[in-house]
C-alpha cells in the first residue's frame, strides 16, 4: 500500500451528470438546493451544469438559471462543462468559476459520433478555447483526455493511442506556452479494470514521470472502486466522483452508461484506509439521499443506504 | 500484479442470499428455474437455500420443494446452508449436496443476536457437526468466520481477534482430526477496505504461510469489488458471489446489510485481467436479468444493465 497517497482532492460531478441524464423533468429550485447542500460537505468543486443544447440534453435547459441561482459558499468553486466553444462563450455570460480544461477524445469514432468533429478537428479547437482562456483570463488547468479506456465502438483505446493523444496534448502545451496540471484520463463508457488502469498509469509514468494524473471513472461493468483503489495505489491523488452515483453518458452511443463512481462511497473507501478527503461523510450521505429523494427513484450509491 | 491467481473459483450464493432477502413471494418454479440457469453458466457450486425457521425467513418457506424439484446438471454442487444443528438435520433429509462446512463468528454480540449462543458454545455446536459428518460420511471442507471484518454491533473486529478464532479453528482441526481446505472471511456486514483485506490477509499469511483463504464479500458501503481486487492481488483465488448481486444478510441487525458483490461483474472483472473463471460472462449476465425479472425490481448488478 506504499504509494497510497495521503489526501485525495475530489471533484463532485453529480449535479451535472445527474440531471443531463435524468429522463424526468427536476425542479430548478431542486438542482440548486442540492448544490448548495454539495457546497457544505467540504467537497472543493462542484460541477454545476453542462453547456449543451437543450434539444440534445433537456436536462441541462434550466442550465442558465441554475448557475444564476446558486447562492455560493466560499471556498468552493462551482464549475459548468462545455464540450465546444458555443458552450465555452455561454459560460463566459455565465457566474459559475470558470476553469480552463482541454478536452480531448482517444477514440476517433467516438469523438466524430459525440462532437461531429475528428480528433485533428478537435484539438483545432482547444487552440481557439486556450485563445479565449488567454482573452478573458481564465486559467488553465487540467487537460482531459475521454474515452481513454475505450468507447463502446472500438472498444479497448490501445495503451500506446493513449500515450499518443497525451503526447499532442505536451505538444499544445509547447506550442500554446500554457501549463496543464495534468492529465485526467475518462473512463467515459465505464470499461476499464484496475490492469487497464495500472497499463495506462505505468506507461505514462515512464513516459513522464512527473506528470500528474486524475481520474474520471464511471461503474459500468462495476469495476469503478476497483479502478479507483488500483489508481489510489498507484499515488493517483485527484478524482471525479458522482454524489449517490448520480449520471451517466448522454451520448455514449447506446443504453447502459452508468453512473459514475459515487463519492460517499469513495470517500469512505479512502477514509478507511487513512486518506484524507476533506469531505465530511455523513454530509455527503445525506446529499446523496437528497439526489435520490430528488430524482424520485433508487440511485446506485451504497453507503447512503446503510448505517454507517 | 504479481500475485494475481491464474484462476478463480466462484461459489454463486445469489439463490440462497435472494430468496431469504426478498420481501415478496417469489414462485418456487421461479426459483428451480434460475438455479437450473445458473448451473448452465459454468459455475462450479450453487447455494440453493437455507434450512431456516420459515417463520424467520419466510422466503426460505419452500426450501424443501426448491431442493427436490432441481433437475440437476453433472459437475455442479447444488448446496444448502445450514446455521444450526436442526438445519443439517434437515439437509440430511433432502438431495442436495452436503458439503462439510465449519461456521463460526468473530463478533461476541453478533454471535449472540445471530445465534442465541456465545462464540464458546457456537464452537461446542462445531463440534456436533463434525460428529454428524462423520457419521453422514460429509467430506469437511471450508470454515468460515463471520463477520471477520466487523458488524453493525462492535464496528470493526480487530485483526488479532480474527487470528484468535483461527488459532481455535486451528486447534479444532487437531481435536477433531479434520483438515479444512482452507478458511473463508465474510464480510457479512460489508465493513470491509482494501486495507483491512489486506491487514487480515498479511497476519493471516504471516501466522499460516499455506493457509488458503476465501472470502464472502458484502457491497454494502460499496468498496466491495475494490475488496475482491485487493484479494485477487494477494493470490486469494476463491470467492461467493451472488448472481445481479441478489442479497443482504436477513440477521444484521439493522436495515442496510446490502447484496453480495455481483457474480457477472466479477467475472468481467477477472477476465479483463486475463484471471480465468471457467463462467460465461454472457450466460450469466442473462441469469442477472432473470433474477431482475423474478424479484420484480432493479437488482445492483452493473453489467447486466449494459452491452459488453
């Protein structure tokens, strides 16, 4: 257990994967509330809303007045996602933090199918998103690279096609004269195991030996806290999780995207094993029996569901 | 990854851990006719029932008629759980396979509320059950140590007093001139990290450097398949496993003591990292959705609810 690291940072994404995945319609009123009730757990980031097209995600068609409404705590930053640079000018309108991510796909039938754009396209397009960043002072931070386990049309993204995508995002750092934190590596379909987690780390460790890695996992096949313990092993200190197990892909391309991990469960994981998170547990529960209560249907998370 | 088995063997409890969970009647036909599916799957042992007071367990009313009415497969166990001394009685009295099992538990209070007898005298009855085998000529095989990770009554059982009750397993081996296969931990309350896996496993090695080890693994605060992970990493090679993850523990003493960790997802888990189980992962994932069908609601399973 000797390179588990001390404190994880966690990243709550349960608002906006939830309620983009969610068929029925929830109350603006209620996405907020349970936001602000997210803010009191101790988690440092909340991912709010996406800014996507309310045809494509009726979900996210309050997206606007949610990020006006939210009354915010300080000390935590209260995020929203674009996936193209309609979404990146919306937010700038938007009072939701801003923070500079680089998207990027390792499947190319995925990104075409998700983005309509091909992988040369899409980088073409983070040059105009880091252009922005700079023109309106955004910082930038992580740089993320999805689909990086494989996607449910090629299946398993080849080791080296991972190295390769990270290895043009270094390339963007060069070129641009920016600086990533690191690279997030998205399981997006849910298809890694905890070997296609330690293939991945390892050979990107060698490759670059200081990089810093997180981690955005969905629990499709149920291999997610396996993944996420192999990756704790391996010092990886940074995730996404869902409060409940909130989410889901809206564009993976056919049924059964599942949730993400779910961050009480994390949290309790890493507590019980002497990592600190910062985010109190029984907050967090009671958040996650909220979403459920909000939803109006049984959500995947565990420990909400037992005395603990 | 070193010590990763080459192959597992899963034990499917999803049988007997559902159908004395569940709170609506499920037909007896239905039950005979997922046992009879899952034996097609290539798992090697299924628990079909407990011989339980039906008034304790109401869905375990019709566990005789269950274990009379299986047509059974060749090379598959069909097995029964017996907690009690009136429970093998009864066992002796039906077809099933009789597989010599030691059953004891390292939470005092736990025991008590569980078995209305101390860990002493629950040692006392291990004895008559040792004596029935003989006679009954039931090869022994495994002991078991409930609640090795820790109930809802002490919080977590610590490792030395795990060792003490196998010290007494140990000393019974001798007495009773009987030797076990191997000694299985159940988490029967879902208590369990990847670090307290491998705190028990560390001393249990360092005491009986041979000794084999199984675990039954609740996922019930959902670090579940982490547990399996951490265990696969140490060489364990056997595990229960219940189907869609069908289960909880009936006698835990509160609500919440949620399903088994799910058969299918252990397997895909165990296949992607090249661990062989001799199950086909798409025949039971189809008995995962026969289950979902049978009790009438959705079941914890992941893989089950997408393509693979």
């Amino acid at each position: 257990m000797s390179d588990l690291p001390a404190r994880v940072r966690i990243h709550e994404e349960g608002p906006r994967e939830g309620f983009q995945i969610e068929s029925g319609v929830i109350a603006t009123a209620d996405k907020i509330r349970f936001i602000e009730a997210l803010a009191c757990t101790g988690v440092p980031q909340i991912d709010c809303v996406s800014y996507v097209s309310a045809k494509r995600v009726p979900g996210m068609a309050d997206a606007d007045d949610v990020a006006r409404g939210i009354h915010k705590r300080p000390g935590v930053r209260y995020t929203g996602l674009w996936l193209n640079t309609r979404g990146l000018e919306r937010a700038l309108e938007l009072p939701l933090d801003r923070v500079g991510a680089v998207r990027v796909t390792a499947s190319e039938t995925f990104c075409r199918r998700n983005t309509g754009m091909s992988i040369d396209q899409t980088f073409d397009e983070q040059r105009n998103w880091l252009r922005l960043y700079r023109e309106h002072a955004i910082e930038v931070e992580w740089a993320y690279v999805m689909t990086a386990f494989g996607c449910n049309f090629e299946g398993e993204i080849p080791v080296n096609q991972v190295v390769r995508i990270i290895e043009r995002l270094k390339g963007l750092e060069v070129e641009q004269a920016v600086r990533f934190k690191g690279i997030y590596l998205a399981d997006t379909v849910g298809r890694g195991s905890p070997l296609s987690i330690e293939r991945r780390i390892g050979a990107l460790r060698e490759r670059w030996p200081d990089l810093r890695i997180g981690l955005h996992l969905h629990d499709t096949r149920g291999t997610g806290m396996a993944n996420a313990y192999a990756a704790l092993r391996l010092g990886v200190d940074q995730f996404d999780s869902t409060c409940a197990g909130l989410g889901g892909c809206p564009f993976a391309g056919h049924q059964g995207a599942s949730g993400n991990i779910c961050t009480e469960d994390l949290v309790y994981m890493c507590h019980e094993m002497g990592i600190e998170t910062g985010i109190d547990l029984r907050a967090m529960a009671e958040c996650a029996r909220m979403a459920e209560h909000i939803v109006g249907h049984p959500l995947p998370g565990k420990l909400m569901h037992t005395a603990f």
